[in-house]
C-alpha cells in the first residue's frame, strides 16, 4: 500500500530472518500431504515494488525510543517502526513436548508429521493445545477433522482413536453457531472432543498426557499446538508488558511515538490470524499514506475478519467475526460448501498475487 501511493517517495525495509513467508493454513496441507514445503514457500525476493527493500537479516534489538533495529548485518534507522514480528513457539513450557509429542504449528514440526502419520496405522491421536492464546483458533479442529479423514482414506479409522484437548470452553468462542457445527462434525466422525483442558505435561515414558486437574489421557501420538509467546527481541525491547505488545487497538499505536505493532505480537483484542494482521497492516498504512499527504486519515480499526475452516471431506466452511462493534465479539457461520473451497482459495491467491507478484488483486 505504501509503495503504491507513494512509489519512490518513500523507503520501506522489510527485515525478516526468513526468505520466505508461509500461509498459516499451508502447514495443514504440508502435515497431510496435500502439499509439498517448496510448493507453499513464497520467497520475498519476489516483492518487486517502487520504494520497497528485502534485506534477510536477524533482528537482535529494537530500541523503540530511538526508532533502532540491529541485526546480525547492519542497524536500520527509522521514522516509522512497525514491529509485526509474530509470536514464537515456547515448547519448554510443557514439559515432555518436546521429546514425547509432535507440534503441527511450524513447517518443519508439519513436514516431520507428514512422514509420520502415514506410518500411524492403530492407536490413541491425541490433539492438544498446550495454552491460549494461540494462533488461529479454529486450526486445531481442522487438524482433528483432517486426520479423521486421512485414516479413513488409509483403511485404518476402525484402529486409530482421535481425541481433541483444548483449553478454550468451545472451539470458537465468538460464534456458537460455528462451534455447534464443529462439536457435531466431533461427534458424527468419532472423535472425543473435551473442551476447557489445560495440558501440564507429556510423561513420554508411559504415553500420558498429564493434564493440570490431575487427570491423565494415555497417547500413541501426541499432535500438539505449544504455548506461544512474543519473539525475546520483543520482549528485551521493552515493548511488551511482559507478554505482547498493547497497543491503541484502533491506531496500533505502540506507546512509543512513531512505533506501531501488528499480528501475533500485538495485544489487540482479536485472535491471532493473518487476516487480523492485514486488517491491522492496512489501517497503519493508511494512516502512514495520510501523514504523507495522500489520503484521508482511516477509521480506526474494525476488528473485524473471516477465517475458512476445513471441515474434511472437500467442505470449507467460514466465520466471519466481529471483535469491536458490540459489546463482545460476535460472529457468524457459513455452513460448508465445495463452493467455500473455491472462496478459500481465491483468497489465498489473491494475497499471493498482491503480496508477491506485484499486481492489485
Ligand atoms: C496451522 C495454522 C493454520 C492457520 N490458519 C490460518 C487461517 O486459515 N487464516 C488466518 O488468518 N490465519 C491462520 N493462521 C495464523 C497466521 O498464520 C498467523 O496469525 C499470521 O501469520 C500472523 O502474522 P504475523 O505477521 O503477525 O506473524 P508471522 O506470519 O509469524 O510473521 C512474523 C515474521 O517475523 C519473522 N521474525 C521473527 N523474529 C525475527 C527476528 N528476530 N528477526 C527477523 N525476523 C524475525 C519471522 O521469520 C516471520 O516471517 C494459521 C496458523 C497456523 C499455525
């Protein structure tokens, strides 16, 4: 957005260790094997825009009050900082996770699982998310659903339990109407879903899950989301209160002039998703256009989002929620449809051809 208001007349650096950026929902394609992890990389050498610069370095400090990012390679000066540097995953916070359990949250934690759940023929599934919140809340249902399915097509559903432990009290608290749908595919596909669960540990020596009340689930194969917290540069820098970055949910203003924090590293008020971070991502670039000179100043930011959710079987379905409006989030459901498929798809390609291919989409 700002290189196509401003073109040359302004210089972003998009600093990432990484030389490529992943769809969230791609790491579900890779653990199923509907994808290959080349297919799903879109490398950042290929944003090609008017004033814009990739440079692969490793932020080791962030000093907000200077405006100041060092990395491994150089020290970046600022006007304007824009932190969107997403949260991390702390597998340590559970014991036993690391070294008795698989998470699916990563891309290479879904490539080790890719070559494993075809070798997984009978036993206990256990799914498990590890603490809230975490990203994409819908995803680990997806997982369960998709599993249900890739053990049926392999012949081996009759062998092979499914359960699902999260610590939400719902799959997806904003909208009943979506977690209704989600508890009924649970229950039509066998899979034993138990909502409100806090996971204190994995005792991999006797394959049980060990919940905080006490209570034990014993496992084969332990499908995990990990807790997940602010990147430490985040946190040294002093921007966060001790978790993520709050920040004036309608500005994404830090408390630091000129700094601003989206995504997963934010504390906004809304679950932590890509779509949330492009609606973040899109109010600071107005805002940014408009100190510019170029556009009216925007609304603050709305809160508001639709997130697909793979039902398995071919089925998308969609939640479209709404975190500021009222007095507490709200949000509606779509049933699923072969036609949500093609919507989940147009979405992604779009952002692929804006993001990567130098094209409005
Ligand atoms: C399985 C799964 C499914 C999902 N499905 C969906 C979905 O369907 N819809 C949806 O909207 N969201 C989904 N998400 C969530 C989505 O992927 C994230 O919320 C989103 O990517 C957050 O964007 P972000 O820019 O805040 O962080 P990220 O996308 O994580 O980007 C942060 C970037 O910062 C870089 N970085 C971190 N530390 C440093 C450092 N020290 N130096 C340099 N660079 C650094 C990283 O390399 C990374 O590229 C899903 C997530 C998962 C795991």
């Amino acid at each position: 957005m700002l290189s196509e208001a401003l073109g040359d007349g302004v210089e972003v650096t998009l600093i990432d260790k990484s030389d490529s950026f992943v769809f969230g929902y791609s790491k579900l394609d890779v653990m199923f094997g509907r994808a290959e992890p080349k297919a799903v990389r879109l490398p950042y050498r290929d944003i090609a825009k008017p004033g814009v610069r990739f440079v692969q370095e490793t932020i080791t400090a962030i000093d907000a009050e200077a405006r100041r990012v060092s990395t491994d390679a150089a020290i970046h000066d600022a006007d304007v900082l824009v932190v969107a540097l997403g949260a991390d995953y702390d597998l340590d916070a559970t014991p036993g996770l690391a070294e008795g359990g698989n998470e699916f949250y990563s891309v290479a934690g879904a490539e080790r699982l890719a070559e494993i759940l075809p070798t997984f023929s009978s036993g206990r599934a256990v799914i498990g998310v590890c603490g809230a919140p975490f990203k994409c809340p819908p995803a680990p249902s997806e997982a369960a659903l998709l599993l249900h399915d890739l053990f049926s097509s392999r012949g081996v559903r009759d062998q092979c339990e499914i359960s699902f432990l999260m610590p939400l009290p719902s799959p997806v608290p904003p909208s009943p109407e979506t977690s209704r749908a989600l508890i009924d595919a649970f229950a039509e596909r066998d899979i034993a879903f138990s909502p409100s669960k806090r996971i204190s540990s994995l005792d991999a020596a006797r394959g049980m899950v060990v919940l905080d009340d006490g209570d034990e689930l014993p496992y084969d194969l332990f499908l995990g989301v990990p807790k997940h917290r602010a990147p430490d540069v985040v946190i040294e820098s002093g921007l966060t209160d001790g978790t993520y970055v709050p920040v004036d949910p309608r500005t994404l203003e830090t408390r630091f002039p000129g700094v601003y924090a989206i995504g997963d590293c934010a504390q906004i008020g809304v679950p932590k998703a890509g779509v949330f971070a492009e609606g973040a991502a899109r109010v600071v670039a107005r805002a940014l256009i408009a100190e510019a000179g170029r556009g009216e100043r925007p609304e603050g930011y709305d809160g508001r989002g639709s997130c697909y959710i793979e039902f398995g079987a071919g089925r998308v379905g969609r939640v479209d929620v709404d975190f500021f409006s009222g007095p507490s989030p709200t949000g509606t459901f779509q049933a699923p449809s072969a036609a949500l498929v093609a919507e989940k798809e147009h979405f992604g390609a779009s952002r692929r051809e804006r993001w990567f291919a130098g094209r409005s989409a």
